[in-house]
C-alpha cells in the first residue's frame, strides 16, 4: 500500500506528521485512502489526486498490509480493503474500528465518553499508522515514469 504525502500539513522537515492519517470530519471520511502498489496503475492513479496551493505532492510512504492489520491493540482493530473507484483502479482504504464501531471523521466514539481520553485514543491510532508509514517514507518525482 501507499498512503500519499502532501506537504505542509503531513511533512515537517521530512519528519511525517499524525495529520498524514487524520479522517478528515468536513467530508466525514470513514477510511484512509491508499493505493494498491501491486496494480500497475498505482503510479498514474497518483496523478490524478488534485493538487493545490496549500496541498503540494511530497512522495509516499509505503506500507505493508499486515503490519497494518497487526497494529491492532486494546479494542482498536485496523483493516485495509479495496475501494470501488472507477477513476482510481489502485484505490483502496484503511479502515478503523473501535469496539467494532468505525472510526469517521468528525464523528465521536460512542463507546468513549471523555473528550479528552477520545482524543488521545485518536492521536494514538494516528502515532501507530505513523510508525508503520515512516519505515516506508520515499520522495519521488513520478513525471519519470
């Protein structure tokens, strides 16, 4: 899998931030997208996500599924599947759950009722993705093919 870096807000002075897999509320975003590496396509679907003023291309981190799948602790399981996405044949997601209730963007956790112990669950599922994507962390200019 590669999860795609953008600077500023998932890079700091080539250090990855937690931001780099944070579900975004405004859309209530309910995985984190990834590409496939082994679809031959990955490489061109990157080009297709948007970039803009404030979201510039830095590279990608790429991650290995059962890492992934294996950073399960205390009642938070992750899990990577394919997504349909007719423009983006390489697309899938990270998905998160929390005592089997999944992890949206903006959305609060039912099952933890202290805000403040809800964020820091948050940062810790962000810390473990983080771990996992820095192994993997690779700046590349992918107009050479």
């Amino acid at each position: 899998m590669a999860r795609v870096i953008f600077s500023p807000r998932m890079i700091y002075k080539g250090a990855l931030q937690t931001e780099a897999f944070r579900l975004r509320e405004h859309i209530a975003e309910s995985y984190l997208s990834v590409l496939r590496m082994s679809i031959p396509t990955w490489r061109d679907d990157v080009m297709q996500i948007p970039q803009r003023k404030n979201r510039q291309f830095y590279g990608y981190a790429a991650m290995n599924v059962g890492e992934i799948r294996d950073a399960n602790f205390q009642q938070v399981e992750y899990d990577v599947m394919p997504c349909n996405n007719q423009m983006m044949k390489s697309h899938a997601g990270i998905f998160i759950t929390v005592g089997g209730e999944p992890l949206i963007g903006g959305k609060r956790l039912e099952s933890v009722k202290s805000n403040v112990a809800q964020d820091y669950l948050l940062l810790l599922i962000q810390r473990r993705l983080v771990e996992i994507a820095r192994k993997g962390l690779q700046t590349i200019d992918f107009s050479d093919g």
